[in-house]
C-alpha cells in the first residue's frame, strides 16, 4: 500500500463529520489522495526553487495550493521551517513541537526587538583569484593536506606515496606588511610611525595569517637582543598589540609566545645601558602576562600554573639577581590578590629577612644594589598592599558593625593593641624576636584557606560552624577575642531565631574577616606605616 | 492439444486484444471449415508454436508474472559479461518503468506497489527524481492525467547498444522465452545497434535519460540551421578595429595612454560607472596592457561568424556607447592563470524572504526581489562612498542600512502582489523588469523610483525574465509552460514560445539577440527563434530541473545548471554537450560567462562561486576524445562564503565578478 492508508482516509472523514464513509470508498480514496499530495509537493517544491532555498516551508505549499487555485493553508505562514519530532516509541509517528504557551509569560515579557531592515554589505570575495583573509570570507585552511596531487599520482604510475611540502601561501601585500612591521620594531628610528604599526596591529582584521610569523619574529628577536633594551620593549609592544586585536585567533601561538614575554619579565639583565629604565619593562610585560592569563586561562587551563611556577621559582631563588626577583613579584603580582596572597605572602617573611641587609645603606655599601633592594622592597609593599587592599574590598558583606556597636565595650581593645604593635614595628631594633613570633603565626594565618592543606588544623573544622573563629586560631591575639564579642553582639542583635545555616555562613564571613584582619596586622608588622595607604579607613579603625 | 481447443485460445486472444473484425473474420473462417475438409496446414501441429499461443493466452492479467519475468531478467543482466553488463542494464530501467505502469495500468495496485518497491533501488542513483515522480502514480487515471508517465506510455526509449549485447539480449528472451518482457522491450525501446565494441559506460549521457517522445522530433529539429555568431558592426568589432590602431599609434606615444586612462576615470566617476571604490578600477588598469597582448592572440583564435540582426534593435545614444567602449578597452583578459577578482554583496536580515537577487552591468546596483512582493534596489556606488568604513563586519549593518539622515538607504519599488521571483537591469541600468507570482511583469524607472508598464499576459507565475542584450526587448518564462517576448512598448507579448513539458523556468538571451534559450522542469533546454518562435534546438541530458543559463560571448556554446549542481556546457550547432561540469553539490542558481568567454562562473546553493576553465574544455575535445579521457572539464578555483548561498553572478564589462546572496543562519 502506499504512504496513506485507507485509515488516514477514514479518521480525516471523521474529523470533519462524514460518519457514513464505506471501507470501499475510503481504500478508492486513498491512492487519489497520496497522489494528489504528491502533485501539491512537486509545485512546491517548484515554488521553493525559485524562491532560492532549499528548505521547503509552508508558505512554498501554499504556492502551490495557489497554483491549483485551492485555498492556501492557514496558520502556518510563521515564517521558519516546521521542525518535527519522532514520537517516541512509534517508528513513523511525528509531530511539530508546540509548546503550551502561558498568557502570563506573553504578557510580562518585554516587547520584541523590531526585526532589522533588509542591508547589503559588500566584501571582496578574492582579489585576482586569491581569497583575502578578511573576517567577511570563510575562513581557510591555512595548511592544506595536498590531496589533489596524490590522487593524481596514484592514477598515473605506480602507488608511490608523494608528500609535498605543505605550503602556506601569503599574499604579496601581507608579506610586505610584515616586513614593513618588522623594519619599524628593529629600526628603532621613528616612534610616531611605529606606534601607528601598533594601533593597525591591534585593529587590523585579516593580520591572522601572519600571526606565525609574528609569533616568530619576536622569539627571534628576544632571543638574540637581550642587551638591546629598546628592541625589547617594541617587541614587547607589538605583542599587546596582536593580544588586543580581535580578529586574531592568537591562543595557538601562545606557548610560543609565553618564553619571550617571561624572558622580558624575569631575564638577569635587560639592555645594556645603566640609563635603560628596564624596571618599565619589567612592568609593562607584567601587565601583558596578566592580560594573558585573563584572556586564556579558561581555555588553557595549565598556562597559569605553569607561569607561576616559574615565577615563584625565580623569586624564591635567594640566587637569583633581585632584578629577577622584582620581575617575578610584579609579575606575581599582576596575576591577582590570590596568587599574591598564597605565593608571595606566605614567603614575606623569610624574603624580607634576605632583604634587609640589603636595604640598610650601611651594610650595603653598592649603592646599584641598594637601589634594587628598595626596588624590590616597594614592589613587594606594593604587591602586598595591593591585595590586603582588594581582599578587604572583596567581601562586601564584610559586616560592618553597626557604629553603636563599635562604639561599644570593643573600642578600647582594639585600639589598644595596634598601638603595641605599631610601636614594636617601629622599633627597628626589636625586629628579631618579632619575626619569630609572626613566623609561627604566619602560616595559621594562611591554612584555613588552604583546603588541600595538612589536617592537624582541620580537625576542629567541623565543629567550626559554631565557634570556628576561636578554634581555627589560637586565641592569643586580641582580636581573636574581640572577634569573638562582635560575634556575641551579633548574635543578640539577630535574636534566638536564627536557623543554623545562617550561623555557617556567618562563621565563614567572620573567619574570611578574622583571616583578613590577621593579615593586615602581619603586613603592618612587616611593613610598618608604609601599608597603611593601601587600606580603606573603615577596616583600619576595625583592625588597627 | 485439441484443435479446437487451440481456435479457442486465438478467439480468446484476439477479442481480448479488441482484433475483433479479425475474430470475426476467424469465427466465420472456422464455419466455413467446418464441413470442408480442414486442412491443418501448421499452426495445430506446431507444438512451439502452441506453446507460444499458450503463453499468449494464459492469464494476461496475472501481476505475479511481471513480477517474474522482471526479476529473472534482471538477475540475468547483472550475471551477464562484465564487458557488456552495463549495456545490458541500461535496458533494465525502461523495462522496470514500464512493468509497473503497466501494473498500474491493469488496476494492480497493491502488487504495483510492491514490485516498484522492490526493485526501485537499482535505478536510484540515476533515475531518483522520475521514480519520485512515478511513485505516485496509483490508479489507472494518473497515467493518464500525469504528463511525464502519458509521454513514457507513448514515446519509445532510443537505446544505444553494441551487435554484441544485442545479440545476447535476444538470444536469452527467445531461450526463456520470457515473451511478456520481448514484448515491452519490443513496445518501449528503439535500438540503435552499432558493431564494434560496447561503449565505455560513463560517456554517453543520453542514454540514461528517458525523455517523452520528442527524442526523434529533437534529432529533428537539431538539424535545423542556427547563425549563432555576433552581430555584424558591433561594439566588439568596432573596438577590434580602433583596438588596432590604438595599439600602432601608442607604439610612438605612451603619455596618451596615461592621459586616456585618466579621461576614462574622470568619465567612468562621472557615470558612477564601476561603482562603489575606485580601486576596482586601478586593478582593471593593472591588466590594461596585459589585455592588449592576449585579445590580439584570442581574435586570431576564433573569428565568430557575424549575421545580421533579425530584430530591429534600438538605436544606443554614443555616450552609452562610448563608456561601453572604453569598458571594452579597459577590460582584463582573464585566462586559467589570470583570476578575476570577486566582490561580494551579502544581503543581511532577509529573514529568508529573498527570492532573487540580480545586479546590474556595472555593479553598481543591486536588486533585490522579495517574498512580500517588495524590491529593494541599492545603490552599491552611493553606499560606498557613504561609509567608507562600513565593511568592518556585521555590528555595523544597523548602521549602515540606516542612511547619513536617518533613512533607509534603498529603493523599495512596491506594487507586485505575490513573490518577486526575478528581476533584471537593462544594459544601461536605467530599468529594472521583476516578475512575480502574480502573473505579472513590471517595469520600473531607477531614475523615477516608479513602476512605468505593467506586462499582462502570462496565465501562472512568472519564474524569469531577462533584458536582451540590447535593451528594450526582453524575453519571459512562467509555470504556464511557455516562454514570451516582449518589448518595452507594447503590453502584449511579440512571441509566444510554447513547447516544453512542464514549467519555464529560466530564460537567456543569446548574444546576437536572435535566439533565446530556455531550461525547463522537463529537463530539457531549448533554445527558440525569436523571429519566427519556433524551436530551433533541444538540449537533452540533465536529469533534473534546469534553474539557471549562461551563453558564451562569441555566441557559440551555452552553459546550463541544474537542481543536483551539474553544469553542461553545450555545443549551440550540434546540440551536443561538450563536457558535463561536475563539482557543486546543489542548486546552481546563476551562471555567467567572462566578457571574453575564457571563464565560466557558477553560484551555488552550496555557498561556493566556483570557476571553470573553459577554453581548456571546449578546445581539447578532439584531441581527448581519441584518448577516451572524458575528465577535460577544469574546475579552477572555488570560492567558499561564509554561509551565503550564491543567487547571482555577473561579470561587468571589465571582467570583475560580481556575486550577490543572501546571508542564511547555519541550521542550528
């Protein structure tokens, strides 16, 4: 039998009210009405090809119906094609997914966009017979296995397998670009044309074919011109530039890329010359590294574990030059308070105390390597300072106790301990034995955060919930106890009718604000007065 | 067997074959004999010849043996010789065809169904749509009422096949004695027996395709006379002769060649001519000098014939003329190494309602025809000189559509009511004609941004319409099956070109504008005699609907694509296909032609323009022909779009191409 069976005739014979209708009739009906359907479709399948498409839609079958002079088909003209679904269970049952549409949604939903007017753009789809790499065009295959001409071979002689090298054809105008580009970096002489070749470099669409050579030249370039400190920053220059262009797809090229910009960051010695101001470039490549990992951490999930690897490692080098090691703490540092706040600062202290001979200008008599020290020093205040202060502006819920309550029995004792310690860390004499004491602290400090970490401290967490702040913690510092009353206000402010999960997330907010409250104080012992900018006036009369 | 058992059968069979004076006449014999003495000559002692009759009268309407002798048949020609095999299996199709009509025919629908689904697989690769097509025929009525199976019933199907095969067919129909299938092979083929051995299986298009019965009227008509060359005193001949002296006189002067140049691009911005950026112009230059070297080589290659116009064509105004000429002069000669350079207009947020797309002689406008019965024309020139930066990328296009003063930046010509299936420019780019669904064809002013003439006359939409090279004529083709043509002045058409089976549905002007051509949904492309509308050649060999046409410019071959991506290219004097053109796997919606004819364009539903070499094709014929190589077509380039299915191409004077689609989503 055909594709409708004499059932189909009986059920439509019955849907519009014709009970009566004989088996007979309906198996004679039946082959008319497929081919009939038939004929409608053949026209319409006509309409669909004039109307250029290829998908048939109901507005091409109401065509056709109008080509037979029937009545069109009503309410199915919504423009795109019917997509339908194969019931499941059945092996030829379909239906068209219509979904129940609620009048309450209709109602609330915001107005459609007006659909946008018909436009034309125009592009070159190949200039002389060769495709323009413009965002416009299909993208090529840049590397393109030579089918043809193995096929070829192996019609014409016996099987021998001919591999061509694989050509990567530049257009003439691209190539002279890049030499145009290349000239400028190297050639040093003209710093407004130069910086022209970078604003086209971060915005030219269809650069992306040079990108392997650009990737290329630059490790080249740095390799061989360590000493030339100009050449260096160009080149530094052009790779933000290709970093910022959004028509480059430049994540492949990037494990080329990343040994030239850590060179940059942490190389012993960059130019030549004592005037080249290499801490700008130490800098500027910092800020590159950061934009980085910004941008493909996500993809590349490895790249930022393998940079900072390899800048811990040169920080935490007491051989390597303190030129490495400023490279290392700004580049640690451009990555983010955390990176900070777990690599750095978790080293501060036992760095510092490397340091500190070479800042007193008595015992270093180099005045070249004093100067670094310093450098280094302010770098770190500043890494430091930068994420004492980020973490203090992270938690927004930082519960800011109401003014009364500051005003409160609490005032004296936090007032009175920042003044000690202050005083302790301006008596440069008495450093010695406050280090001790903060270098068993100092890693309290750090561990609850460090989930992974080992599990004496753990222990207790649990119970935490409830009274976490006083157990994570030795409660020897005076905070501890003033934390523990802020909680006690809390907790009468609050009431009794306080669910338990409210309480966990309190313990936690409280425990990020005691961590954070350590911290500070640990920084302000190190740093002395020098911190003090970086921190918001709210959280210093809170902690110090 | 009884003798008169025998006289039975005979009766039987002649009234059931409707013979009846002759059963009459063998009723009255059988009287007369009686009495007298029978002299039982042969037929009652013969016992094959019993047999036969037997055979004859067994139960004729008995499905089962269609079914039998089909299969048996079929597994004979698939155990047959290899070297004869695909002879052999080419008779199969008719056969197959004819079986299941005839079942149909005799009311066996169910067992119809059956044997068609049975053996359907077979002839799927090559036959998909007619199976399609034939599918639905169910009951005896639909032989009838259909067009395609009414011509199948009445037409024979010519066969070629080698003494060999044929002697090997016959001998196995005669040994089985399988008279039911001798017998539709008897009714439904023609063969053509050749000796010598089979042909190689792939050449011969024509033997796969089944056409109605105007196989024999095509040969025919083939053999009539057509002046396919060039207009004598046209422009190209003109410019062919001051190309000769210009060429001597720059010998002893170069600056006037600087200073031509200079005049031409004053001219050609004046005329907004070359459209929207002057570097469209710069590189046509580049290849100036090249041009001059080449065309003199061309010219010596093939010297077209020139006829006289048979049309009285319109008079052109010498300015038109001239900036024609200095197009001419300025073209680049393209060639298999020397590319042309395409510029792409992509139609953004159609929301699928773009039908057609068509772009005028100097690119510099492009129309667009829409499914709500609108046509937007742009003014590609005006566009670009507007937002110089407006090619960035499709963030801009908001912008972009909505002019410098807040208006939209086209021409919306309203007053069609049903889908605008085509439209085209003049020469000049003065008028643009759009048909529709309909019925209509219009004639807008792109000057006034006014529909000028409404043309009545077709019954069903119209699918094309195409200006004539010269302008002021134009021909048109609808679902009413005929093609007609006009000229601008008059609202009735001059010629009514009827003919094809099925629906019209694109139509070409041929250069010299005394012919026109036109691919049909029967799968045949024919080209007509405008003076006299008669039908002056058939092009048979595609196997599915023919959406788009091209002629080459000196007049002497045609290109013709069709529903499936197959691109043929025809020889205009002997009707034969010189090279099917393989490579686009679906609709081939334009085609065009380079201004020198050396590059054949195609666009495609497959969002590729691809170039065809075609001097390659055409010239190496002969030469391959000894060598068997039939793969002499040569696919140059192909250009991939983003996702926008090409719906026009055209290559300006000057041989830069322009392509024109509309930007569909990826199905998702």
């Amino acid at each position: 039998m055909g594709i409708v069976p004499k059932e189909t005739i009986e059920v439509t014979a019955q849907s519009i009210g014709i009970t009566n209708l004989s088996p007979e009739a309906a198996l004679m009906l039946a082959p008319d009405v497929e081919y009939r359907v038939r004929e409608i479709m053949q026209e319409a399948i006509k309409c669909m090809r004039h109307s250029k498409r290829t998908t048939l839609t109901a507005s091409d079958v109401d065509g056709a119906l109008n080509l037979r002079s029937l009545e069109p088909s009503y309410g199915f003209a919504s423009g795109g094609p019917f997509r339908f679904r194969k019931a499941i269970g059945h092996q030829d049952l379909f239906y068209t997914d219509d979904r129940e549409v609620d009048f309450k949604d209709v109602i609330e939903s915001p107005l459609p966009k007006a659909p946008l007017d018909a436009g034309v753009v125009c592009h070159w789809l190949a200039i002389e017979g060769v495709q323009p790499a413009i965002p416009e065009n299909a993208t090529l295959e840049v590397i393109r296995a030579p089918a043809d001409n193995k096929i070829y071979e192996h019609k014409d002689g016996p099987l021998i397998d001919v591999r061509l090298p694989v050509k990567h054809v530049l257009s003439r105008e691209l190539q002279l670009y890049f030499q145009k580009i290349a000239e400028l970096t190297v050639s040093k002489s003209s710093p407004a044309l130069f910086k022209k070749a970078l604003v086209s470099l971060a915005s030219d669409s269809g650069l992306h074919p040079l990108v392997p050579y650009f990737t290329n030249f630059i490790a080249d370039e740095v390799s061989r011109g360590l000493n030339d400190f100009l050449l260096l920053f160009n080149l530094m220059h052009v790779v933000r530039s290709l970093l910022q262009n959004p028509h480059i797809h430049i994540e492949p090229y990037l494990h080329q890329l990343m040994p030239s910009i850590v060179t940059c960051l942490v190389s012993r010695k960059l130019g030549n010359r004592f005037a080249d101001n290499h801490w700008e470039l130490r800098d500027f490549t910092a800020n590159l590294v950061s934009l980085i990992c910004k941008r493909f951490g996500n993809t590349y999930i490895t790249l930022q574990s393998r940079l900072t690897k390899t800048l811990v490692n040169a920080f935490l080098d007491p051989k390597k030059a303190l030129t490495q090691h400023y490279g290392a703490i700004q580049g640690l540092s451009a990555l983010g308070h955390t990176v900070v706040r777990l690599l750095i600062l978790s080293n501060l202290e036992p760095y510092l105390s490397l340091l500190e001979p070479e800042l007193d200008a008595e015992k270093q008599k180099n005045q070249m390597k004093s100067y670094e020290a310093w450098r280094v020093y302010g770098a770190l205040l500043r890494a430091a300072g930068l994420c004492i202060h980020d973490r203090l502006k992270v938690f927004p819920n930082l519960p800011s106790p109401s003014p009364s309550f500051l005003h409160k029995g609490k005032g004296k004792i936090i007032n009175a301990e920042p003044r000690k310690r202050k005083l302790s860390a301006d008596s440069s004499e008495n450093q010695p034995p406050h280090k001790r004491l903060i270098t068993t602290d100092g890693p309290d400090v750090l561990r609850p955060h460090d989930h992974t970490g080992p599990a004496p401290m753990h222990v207790d967490k649990p119970i935490g919930n409830y009274n976490l702040p006083q157990n994570s913690a030795q409660p020897s510092s005076s905070e501890q106890a003033s934390d523990g009353e802020s909680r006690n206000g809390k907790e009468k402010e609050r009431g009794k009718s306080r669910a338990i999960t409210m309480k966990a997330i309190l313990g936690q907010i409280w425990k990020d604000d005691l961590d954070s409250g350590r911290l500070l104080v640990k920084l302000q012992q190190l740093y002395g007065d020098r911190i003090l900018p970086f921190i918001p006036s709210t959280e210093m009369s809170v902690f110090l | 067997m009884d003798p008169e058992q025998v006289d039975e059968f005979v009766m039987g069979y002649l009234k059931k074959k409707g013979f009846n004076s002759a059963a009459k006449q063998l009723q009255e014999a059988l009287h007369h004999n009686n009495g007298g003495t029978f002299n039982s000559t042969d037929y009652h002692n013969d016992p094959e010849l019993t047999k036969l009759i037997r055979s004859f009268s067994q139960s004729e309407n008995d499905p089962t043996r269609y079914r039998d002798g089909y299969s048996k048949l079929r597994s004979w020609a698939y155990n047959s010789l290899d070297l004869y095999k695909h002879e052999l299996l080419r008779v199969m199709y008719p056969v197959f065809i004819h079986c299941y009509m005839d079942l149909v025919g005799k009311g066996h629908t169910r067992e119809a169904r059956a044997f068609f689904n049975s053996f359907r697989k077979d002839h799927e690769m090559i036959h998909l749509r007619d199976l399609q097509k034939l599918e639905g025929v169910l009951v005896p009525s639909h032989l009838e009422e259909m067009e395609f199976a009414r011509s199948l019933r009445q037409s024979k199907v010519n066969i070629k096949i080698c003494q060999y095969s044929y002697d090997l067919l016959l001998q196995y129909l005669h040994r089985t004695e399988s008279t039911l299938m001798l017998g539709i092979i008897n009714e439904h083929i023609n063969f053509q027996v050749y000796s010598g051995q089979p042909n190689s299986s792939s050449d011969d298009i024509d033997a796969v395709t089944i056409v109605g019965s105007f196989q024999e009227t095509a040969d025919h008509i083939n053999q009539k006379e057509i002046q396919w060359g060039l207009l004598e005193d046209s422009l190209e001949d003109r410019l062919e002769k001051t190309g000769s002296l210009l060429s001597d006189s720059e010998k002893g002067q170069g600056e006037s060649k600087d200073g031509d140049v200079d005049d031409s691009k004053k001219r050609s911005n004046e005329i907004g001519k070359q459209g929207s950026s002057l570097k469209k112009l710069k590189k046509d230059k580049a290849g100036n000098a090249t041009a001059k070297v080449a065309r003199q080589e061309t010219s010596i290659v093939s010297p077209a014939p020139r006829v006289k116009p048979e049309l009285a064509l319109p008079v052109m105004s010498t300015d038109v003329e001239e900036s024609i000429l200095e197009d001419l002069r300025n073209r680049v000669q393209l060639s298999s190494v020397a590319m042309p350079s395409v510029s792409f207009y992509t139609f953004v947020n159609t929301h699928n309602g773009l039908n057609c797309a068509s772009i005028s002689h100097d690119g510099s406008l492009v129309a667009g025809g829409f499914s709500d019965s609108s046509i937007k024309v742009w003014n590609m020139a005006k566009i670009g000189q507007a937002g110089s930066g407006a090619l960035q990328g499709e963030s801009d296009t908001n912008d972009q559509n909505v002019g410098p003063n807040g208006r939209r930046n086209y021409t919306l010509l309203l007053g069609h009511s049903g889908p605008v299936y085509s439209a085209t420019f003049s020469p000049p780019g003065d008028f643009v004609l759009s048909s529709s669904a309909d019925t209509t064809i219009r004639l807008w002013s792109t000057q006034l941004n006014a529909n000028l003439v409404c043309y009545k006359g077709h019954n069903y939409p119209v699918w094309d319409v195409q200006f004539s090279p010269f302008g002021h004529y134009f021909a048109s083709c609808s679902h009413d099956r005929t093609a007609r043509i006009w000229s601008m002045d008059r609202v009735q058409p001059l010629r009514i070109m009827a003919g094809h089976l099925s629906d019209v549905d694109c139509v070409q002007w041929h250069p010299n504008c005394n012919y026109i051509a036109t691919g049909s949904s029967d799968k045949t492309v024919r080209l007509w005699d405008v003076q006299t509308g008669e039908c002056v050649r058939i092009f048979i060999g595609h196997r599915s609907m023919v959406l788009s046409l091209a002629m080459s410019p000196d007049g002497r071959y045609m290109a013709s694509g069709d529903e499936d991506g197959t691109i043929m290219m025809w020889d205009l004097s002997t009707a034969r296909c010189i090279t099917p053109l393989m490579g686009h796997n679906s609709c081939v919606w334009s085609l065009s032609y380079s201004g020198e004819g050396s590059l054949l364009a195609s666009g495609s539903a497959d969002c590729t323009v691809k170039l065809w070499d075609v001097t390659s094709s055409t010239k190496l014929t002969k030469a391959e022909e000894k060598n068997g190589n039939t793969n002499r077509l040569r696919s140059l380039r192909t250009f991939p779009t983003k996702s926008t299915p090409v719906h026009a191409l055209r290559f300006s004077r000057r041989n830069l191409l322009f392509a024109a689609g509309a930007l569909s989503k990826p199905a998702s």
